[in-house]
C-alpha cells in the first residue's frame, strides 16, 4: 500500500517509520533528561546526557530512567559492589 509509506510531513514520516532514533531522522540533536540509566557493560549507572563524565549519552527510548543514581543502582546492579558505593 503506497499511502502507508507516504506522509505529507518529515515528522509524520520519521513518527512511523523510524520511531526509534526520531532524533537522526528529523536531523535535530537530542537532548538528555540528566536521569540515571543502567550501562550493563559497564555495570554502572550512567546520567542520560553527553559530555560531562557521569555522562553515558542520551539513553534509547528502552531505558529505564531514575531520578538518581541510588535508585538506579538499587533497581538495576543491586549485585554490583561499585555501583553501590561508588
């Protein structure tokens, strides 16, 4: 069906067909909420923003959010010492 992959504006089309990077497809830079997020590689609770060096990048969608960096660790790596007290 042809009108499924056609949309009269960039947001509308980037709203349905890419969702999950809105950011990249309408060309505009996101911006973190300064929340906390679990980095599993690292096992280690990182800040949704870029720069700063608690910084782990803006998060995905996906991510779960905490207002810090306690709850964070507390809900997510709960096993990891570091996390705990660092």
């Amino acid at each position: 069906n042809q009108k499924w992959y056609l949309s009269t504006t960039l947001e509308k089309c980037c709203e349905r067909h890419f969702y999950w990077d809105l950011n990249e497809c309408l060309g505009t830079t996101a911006v973190g909420t300064d929340k906390w997020y679990v980095d599993y590689d690292d096992e280690k609770c990182v800040q949704d923003c870029s720069g700063a060096s608690s910084c782990g990048g803006v998060a995905n969608f996906w991510e779960e959010l905490y207002s810090t960096k306690e709850q964070c660790c507390k809900s997510k790596l709960g096993w990891v010492a570091k996390c705990r007290f660092k």
